[in-house]
C-alpha cells in the first residue's frame, strides 16, 4: 500500500525542500540554512516547522515562484498542488491491498503511504485508529507529508459501524476520493472483461414457480406467510436486475419484504406464547 520507491523519494525531495523555505519566512528555527542544516535538528523541532507551512499555505505560492531550490517545472507543478492539502482528523477504517482508506466529516478518502506501509505503524487489529494528518495531491493520488500521530483510544462497535458504512456507502455510489487535485477529472470505472451475468430468465423462472406455492387452512400456519415472503424476496430481486437505479421502486418491493418478514415474526411470538 505505498507508493513507488521512485515517487515516495520525490515526495520527500519537494517536500523537505519547501519545510527549510518555510523555516526562512516563518523564522521557527534559528541557523537552518540549507537541507542538510534541517535534517540535524530534533524531531520536535521539525514538527514545528511543519506545523509553520501547513498553518500558511500561502508559502507554496512564494516558493513556487522564488523557486530557491531550482526545481523543475514539472517539481513545480507538483509543489503547487500541495495548495489542496486537506489536514485534519481522520479515521483510518481499513487497509486495501494498495491504500488505506481514510474517513473524515462522512468523507472517504484512499490513500497510499510512502516508504512505510500503514500496517507496519498502525496494526490491522488497531483498526478503527483516530489519527491527525496532512493528504496531499500526488500525480492523481493521495499520499501523506509522512507524519500520522495517532490517539490510543478503543472504538465500540457503534462507532465501528458507522465507519464501515461510511465506507460501504461511498464504494457503492463511487464517491471514494482518490485525488485532492481539482484538475483531476473522476476516474471512470474500466468496464469488466467478464459480462454481468443475465438473471433475469432465472429470476422468471423462480417468480413462475413462486406463483404456484400457496397457502392454505389445512397447512401449518407458518406455510402461507413464508411463501409470501419468498414470493416478495423474488419480486425485489426482479426490480434489483430490471431497474437497479429507479430507488423508489426498489424501497416499495423491499417494504413487501419487511412486510411479509414481520407476518412470519408474528407467527413467531404467537408459537412462543401459545400454552403448552
């Protein structure tokens, strides 16, 4: 879930370069002169410093045009869209195979790390973790500025919940963020070499034999209201594969469903209830 060697090094090749210009305006750390000067200062003080750009993101704007490093056009370019950096709490929900999925304010963002994979600082058994952070636009993708405190707090299954959701829903609808770039156009999803399989035939057949199952006084009281409720399952399948995106025909066919559950759940309590 990291990026390549190749583009984690050039995230921190732009990025060190703009925390010692940052350091020179905003004066946080005396003697910084050159990139070497800020490697040899304590971690703390780099925080500092970091805390100095993000605080000011006019700095970008400064450094992409005194341009003291003599980077590319290119490097420049990529400097400037740090502009959209989006800094804040977060959610780290869960690891995809190459991103990990980041959750703030209902929004869901995958990002990928740069030298260290996500798991190796924070444990998948950790998972849901609060964390602070900075993303930051990279070539189409998100990554971090490298820095994640955390906060050592167990989440209970409500919050857990909510943050799976959080999830799930954004994958269903493709509303994951991916880029924080906004000349970054959403991706479209490549069309699947395999066809979606046909189950409307199979779902008539299903819906033709349903309609030949019926209750009766003379059969066991739970028979008519099951078989209304695989009559109202198949029917909301039916709708599923006829029209996926008409919502409100989807909601009444699920009503039907819950409908027919609850005249089972009834029988339930009745069967419960009834004198020995």
């Amino acid at each position: 879930m990291t990026t390549s060697e190749q583009d984690a090094e050039l995230v921190w090749k732009l990025l060190w370069e703009l925390l010692v210009f940052a350091n020179q305006r905003k004066k946080v750390v005396p003697g910084i002169r050159s990139l070497e000067d800020y490697h040899r200062i304590a971690a703390e003080r780099k925080l500092e410093i970091r805390d100095a750009l993000w605080g000011n993101i006019h700095l970008i704007d400064d450094f992409t045009k005194a341009n003291p490093a003599g980077f590319s056009d290119q490097e420049l370019k990529i400097v400037s869209t740090w502009k959209h950096c989006l800094r804040g709490g977060f959610y780290i929900e869960r690891y995809l195979k190459d991103r990990a999925i980041f959750i703030a304010a209902g929004k869901v963002y995958a990002v990928q790390a740069l030298h260290t994979p996500f798991d190796q600082m924070i444990p998948r058994n950790h998972l849901p973790h609060q964390v602070e952070a900075v993303l930051l636009p990279f070539r189409g993708k998100i990554v971090y500025d490298g820095v994640l405190p955390g906060y050592n707090i167990t989440f209970g299954g409500g919050i857990k919940q909510r943050l799976r959701e959080n999830y799930l829903a954004a994958k269903q609808a493709g509303r994951i963020i991916e880029s924080l770039d906004p000349d970054d156009q959403p991706k479209k999803q490549p069309a699947s070499a395999v066809p979606a399989p046909d189950w409307k035939p199979a779902l008539e057949d299903l819906a033709r034999q349903a309609g030949k199952i019926q209750g009766g006084t003379r059969q066991h009281p739970f028979n008519s209201p099951a078989f209304g409720l695989i009559k109202a399952s198949i029917e909301l399948a039916v709708s599923v594969v006829d029209h996926p995106d008409d919502l409100d025909d989807l909601w009444s066919e699920y009503n039907k469903v819950v409908r027919a559950i609850r005249k089972v759940h009834t029988l339930f309590k009745r069967a419960e209830s009834a004198p020995d």
